[in-house]
C-alpha cells in the first residue's frame, strides 16, 4: 500500500515539521519510525484523519510487527474509519523534493538485532526520550552500522532541549567520523606498482606514485605507514572510541539516575504531604460523626426543623459540645445548620439565623446524605464574621485555605434535619503537614500552598530541616518560620 503525499502536501495548513517528515517517507517509504513520527505530529495538529490514515499504513506494512500494535492502539485512541483504499505515499517523483530530513532514526532494510529494535520502538514511543536515542545510537554504532548511528547522534545534538546529552552526542559523532576516515584510507589509497626502471633493478616506491587527486596529504601519509604501525592506529582508535562511548554513557546514565533519584524522592514526599493533610480531615470526619449521633445535637436539630426555634438551655448544650470539639481537635470551626442553610448554634460568634453553606457543601449533602470532605478557599471577610481563635499575628486580608467535613444529621426514618459542619484553617503557625513530611526524611523543605480564585498561590504552612554543619553533629534544627515567602502566580 502506497501514501500520496499530495494530499497532506496540498494542505495549507501543515507545519514545516510535518512537511519535513512527508519528504523523508517520500525518500524512504518502509521508514516506520518517520511515519509513526510523522503521524504523531498529525495527531498533535490536530489532522486527526491524516494521522489516522498513517497509523493504518504502518499496521498493513510493518512486516516486523515492532511498530503496528503501537500504531493499533493509537488508531483505536483515535476512534477514526480508514478506508481500506486510502493511500500513504506515493513514489518518489510525484513527492516536493525533501528540504531535511527530521527523522531522529534512519532505518533501513537490514536486519538489525532484537536489541536495537527495541529500542527503535522505545524512541518512536518518545521521540525526545534523549537516553532512548543515546542507547539507541551507541547500539548501533557498536553493531557497525556507522551511518545510522551518527544520524542519531546528530537527531540528540539538534533536539536536546536541556543539553545534558547533546556534548557526549557531539564528540561521539566526531569521533565516529574520524574513525570512519580513518578506516576508509585502505579503500582510497590506489595500489599502483610503477615500472621497473631497469631488468632486474630493485623497485622503488616513489610518494609521487601513490599520490591522487582529491586524497589529503595526510591521508597520502597514513596510507603510506606501515602495516604494523596502520594496526596500532586502528587500535588506538578504536580504543578512543570505546572510552569516549563508556564515559558517554556513563554521565548519560549518573545524569539519568539522578534526576530518577530525585523524582521518586519528590514524588514520596508528596504522598507522605497527601497523607498528612487527609490526616486530619479524617480525624474530624470520625469526630463529627459521632457527634453527628449526640442526643442533644438531634434534639436541636429536630426542635429547629419544628418549630423554627430552639430552646436557650438545649442551645447552650450543644454550643458547649462543639466548643469541646474544637479544644481538642485545635480547630477553628464547629457549626450546626439546619435544613434551610441557616446557622443554629456555632462554637465561635454567634451567627444564628445566618445562611452558611460554604462553596454548596451543605446543598450537596441535604441532596445526598452522606459524609462531604473537602478544601476550600474562605476570604477574610468570612473569617472576621465567624470569628475563630486564630493565632497572634494571623496576617489580615487575603485568603485562607480551610479543610471542611459536612456531616448529615439525621432524625426519625433516617430523615435529615441539620448538618454538622468543622472546619480547620492551614496557617503558618499548623506546621504538622509540612514538619511530619521533613522528619520522614530526615531534612529537607516541605510545604502547602493555597491556590486563590485568581489562579495564583500562597504559602499555607511550610518546614525546613538541616543538619548542622559539624560533621559530629548528631542532632537537627527543625525550622518552621514561613517570613519572607511571597505570593506568587
């Protein structure tokens, strides 16, 4: 099956990149890694038909199989028909003659190894996986295949975004080149054996004799030397090859497993911070239901869903249960509202009569009666109205991030007549977060930043730990001051 390139060409709308790609498939139409590359950046586009008519032209002609189950999957991800008829490249001469050729891997009809194969397929996957292409360059190069491995080290040179790998890329392939010309010397350096000046005279090997046009006076010389001394030439070359390719994919491979190193080191402490700050939401969820059960709790609620009103000394027994609440959970707030959104008893000012029902949170569960746990984002208008004990030098204005359980209460027939709600606020001064996650590991920076309604962030709560610069030390100083963090967006 062939592709036309006429009908993607012709479209206005093409990137210089996917133009690029056309004409090396138009060179090379059993290229899967170009066309795979190719139909990716259809994809990306947004030419979803066209990427999905490349997609079928490498399941129907990938004979090795590497390519097509990718190829299978991404087409399915496309959820796009391909007519059987539909053409991918046509020959040579109806293609725009190619300007470069953006290919990161030649491929050709020889029988590579498994190995290289592999990672073939890996790098068609990510093309700008740069230690894929490295790997893939050194295994080809190792297996002899010298014009495939410098097109490859030239692809790392030209599309390393960081340049950790393009240096190493760089001497290799100077190297390669040089040791390809090296070699080629024997095949250039003409065999010529001149006329015998007279019978029986010794011959004489002249430099004139040898010399051709086009050959370097140094290659002239190298091809002069002896077989013994063209050897160790050939050995130190290949040795020099050897260990810049050893030293190559070494940095390739510290650099690689230090950046992993970090990662995974990032991703963990994330998910100790994640489990730290469910902590105690969840250690309020367990509170407040219980709470949620309390007689005198469902006795307001149920006189409140009556009658409208409720009685001063059930109202001062319930605003004593949620005062309790908050001492020993160190929260900021503990609110009974009833069906109608309306505050009834709240540990701090009192708000009775008040609509409370943050970010719909109270809506959600009168709809569904179930246990709500929840962030959100309280202005510090909200804050100065509810009036929680806040820390001495609570900075004013601005916003403040508040973890929310809303829990049903629920009378006879399992009938809701109010909603519990507490709700914690993520200061500086509530560094429990962020310290537990830097006493896990043993030092470094941890934080919790809000995101406000205008999209930037602020600084909740933040840890530091470092250990003391005397190697003696036993001991670490566990840092907990948020003072000249800013905002930021």
């Amino acid at each position: 099956m062939t592709v036309s390139t006429d009908t993607l060409n012709n479209q206005p709308d093409f990137s210089p990149a996917v133009k690029e790609l056309q004409a090396a498939i138009a060179v090379d139409p059993s290229d899967m890694i170009t066309k795979i590359t190719l139909a990716s950046q259809l994809e990306q586009e947004g030419f979803i038909n066209e990427a999905a008519e490349v997609y079928q032209d490498i399941i129907n002609t990938d004979k090795d199989g590497v390519f097509s189950a990718s190829a299978e999957q991404a087409l399915l991800a496309l959820n796009v028909e391909v007519k059987a008829s539909t053409p991918v490249v046509e020959s040579v001469e109806s293609s725009p003659e190619p300007t470069a050729i953006a290919a990161p891997i030649p491929v050709s009809t020889q029988a590579y190894s498994p190995a290289i194969k592999e990672l073939q397929a890996e790098v068609a996957a990510n093309p700008m996986d740069m230690v894929a292409q490295i790997s893939l360059a050194s295994a080809l190069e190792t297996e002899g295949y010298g014009q495939e491995a410098a097109a490859t080290y030239q692809y790392i040179i030209d599309n390393d975004p960081d340049g950790v790998f393009s240096s190493s890329a760089l001497k290799a392939l100077e190297t390669l080149q040089y040791n390809q010309q090296a070699v080629a010397v024997e095949a250039i350096a003409p065999v010529v054996v001149p006329q015998q000046k007279k019978a029986g005279a010794r011959v004489k090997l002249e430099l004139d004799d040898f010399e051709e046009e086009g050959v370097s006076p140094i290659l002239q010389r190298v091809s002069n030397l002896p077989i013994a001394q063209k050897q160790f030439v050939g050995f130190l070359l290949s040795s020099v090859i050897s260990l810049t390719g050893v030293v190559g994919a070494g940095i390739a491979i510290t650099n690689t497993s230090g950046r992993s190193q970090l990662k995974n080191q990032a991703t963990s402490e994330l998910a100790v911070n994640q489990i730290q700050y469910g902590m105690k939401i969840n250690q309020m969820g367990f509170g407040f239901r219980g709470q949620s059960d309390n007689t005198a709790v469902v006795a307001a609620a149920s006189q409140y869903s009556q009658t409208r009103t409720i009685s001063p000394e059930l109202q001062a027994q319930v605003k004593a249960i949620l005062e309790n609440e908050i001492s020993a959970r160190s929260i900021e707030y503990a609110t009974l509202v009833g069906t109608d959104r309306r505050i009834l008893v709240s540990a701090n000012a009192n708000r009775q009569g008040e609509v409370f029902d943050p970010n719909g949170l109270v809506t959600e569960v009168l709809a569904n009666p179930n246990q709500i746990k929840a962030s959100a984002i309280v202005s510090w208008d909200e804050l100065q109205a509810e009036n929680p004990p806040l820390p001495d030098g609570t900075p004013e204005g601005g916003n403040y991030l508040v973890r929310y359980t809303v829990t049903p209460v629920t009378g006879a027939n399992d009938a809701v007549i109010g909603v519990l709600i507490s709700g914690d606020v993520v200061i500086k001064d509530k560094v429990a977060i962020p310290a537990t996650t830097v006493e896990a590991f043993e030092g470094g920076y941890s934080s919790v930043y809000q995101v406000n309604p205008d999209g930037s962030f602020t600084l909740s709560a933040a840890a530091s730990q470092a250990v003391d610069d005397n190697p003696n030390a036993t001991g670490a100083a566990l840092k907990t001051s948020s003072e000249g963090l800013e905002d930021f967006s």
